[in-house]
C-alpha cells in the first residue's frame, strides 16, 4: 500500500508501495503492485499502470492511459487521455512473454504524447518531443521533435515551452534550443 503522503481516491485501486510523496490517483485508476510511480504524479481516473511500469515525478497520467511493465516514463511528461503502450511486438493469444522477452518503450523528460497517441513498443521518445493526438508512433523520435500521423513522422521541431522551433531555433516566446546537441545525445542512452 502506498504511504500517507499519497492521495488515492477512495474509488482508486493502488497495490504499489513505491509512489512518491504528492501524487494523486483518481477513480477507477488501478495501479498494480511493483509499478513504481514517483513524486507529484496526477494519475486520472480509468488509467492502469501495470507492475514493471515506470513513471518519474511530476508526470500527468490523462484519463484512460496504460501503461505495462516495460515502459519507462521521465520526469514532467505528459501523457494525453486514452495514450496506449505496448509490449509485446508480436502478440499471439497462446504465448505468454514476461520480464526480458518483453519489449521496452522508453519516454524521456517532457516529452507530451498527446490524445489518443499509440506507441508501438521498442520505441525512445526523446526528451521535450512532441507526439501529436491520434498519432502512431513506430520508431524511435529525436529529442524536441514533432511527430504527427500514422505512421508518425517528423513536421518539426519544438521548444521545451511546447512551441514550435523556427529556422532560428528559437520558439515564439523567444526561447533557444540547441536542437543537434540534443538530437545526438539523447536516442542513444539507455
Ligand atoms: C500538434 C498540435 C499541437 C498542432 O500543432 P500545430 O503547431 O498547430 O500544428 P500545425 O497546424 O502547424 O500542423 C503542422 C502539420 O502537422 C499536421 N498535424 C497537426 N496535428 C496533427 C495531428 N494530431 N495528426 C496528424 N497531423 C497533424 C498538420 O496537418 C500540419 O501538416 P501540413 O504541414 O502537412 O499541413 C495538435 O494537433 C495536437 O495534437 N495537440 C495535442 C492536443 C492534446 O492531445 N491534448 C491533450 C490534453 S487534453
Ligand atoms: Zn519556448
């Protein structure tokens, strides 16, 4: 059970211990023993977090998300109602695949995936990208990028703001970003 400094609605289901301090779990979410969820979350109603799943702080969970063992979430990203993982790139009904025959999906800090976004596991989402609603993400996305479509693709590039990036590299509000350094840092971690 998570400790006192977690609130979980009285309709909400949460079997994990490892949720950090401030973070909020709404109705009819079910966040499942061995997830490990951290700091300031919001985790709406209807979302699931399976065991093995991880989320940073200050992360928000839109209604409907889910997420399996497998999937690793950075800090401060936001995950747009109804947003679906994967983990099992072939599934078949009548083979059962756990820990390492599972494939992972990795989401980087500030990333925001937004509604309806459905990302096929095996996948990095770079730091600050931009996944738009409704797309299908296939392959691994470059830190700031916007992402668009099924199957997604690259239109541009965006601020840590949320704004796009002009040729300048900077955003409307005047912020710069030093797109390449982080292009050739970020896929590459593990
Ligand atoms: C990405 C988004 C912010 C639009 O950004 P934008 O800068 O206004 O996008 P633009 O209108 O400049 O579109 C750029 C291109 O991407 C395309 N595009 C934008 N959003 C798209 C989407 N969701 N799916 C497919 N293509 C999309 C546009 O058609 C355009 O293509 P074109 O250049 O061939 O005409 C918006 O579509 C989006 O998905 N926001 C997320 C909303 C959300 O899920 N919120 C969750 C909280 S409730
Ligand atoms: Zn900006």
């Amino acid at each position: 059970m998570p400790d006192a400094a977690v609130f979980v609605h009285p309709h909400a289901l949460c079997e994990s211990d490892q949720v950090g301090a401030g973070t909020r779990i709404w109705a009819f979410a079910h966040v499942l023993a061995g997830a490990l969820v951290g700091a300031d979350c919001n985790i709406c109603d209807h979302v699931f977090v399976e065991g093995g799943a991880r989320v940073g702080d200050r992360v928000t969970v839109k209604n409907g998300v889910l997420l399996w063992e497998g999937v690793s979430v950075g800090d401060e990203v936001f995950l747009g109602p109804g947003v679906v993982f994967t983990n099992d790139l072939r599934p078949r009904a009548h083979i059962k695949r756990t820990g390492d025959e599972l494939v992972r999906t990795v989401v980087r800090d500030g990333a925001t995936l937004g509604a309806n976004a459905t990302v096929v596991c095996g996948v990095t989402i770079g730091a600050h990208a931009f996944v738009a609603a409704g797309s299908v993400v296939t392959g691994d996305v470059p830190a700031h990028a916007f992402v668009a479509g099924n199957p997604a693709t690259q239109r541009g590039w965006v601020c840590t703001c949320g704004e796009r990036i002009g040729p300048d590299l900077r955003c409307r509000a005047g912020h710069w970003t030093e797109i390449t350094k982080i292009r050739d840092t970020t896929l590459n971690r593990t």
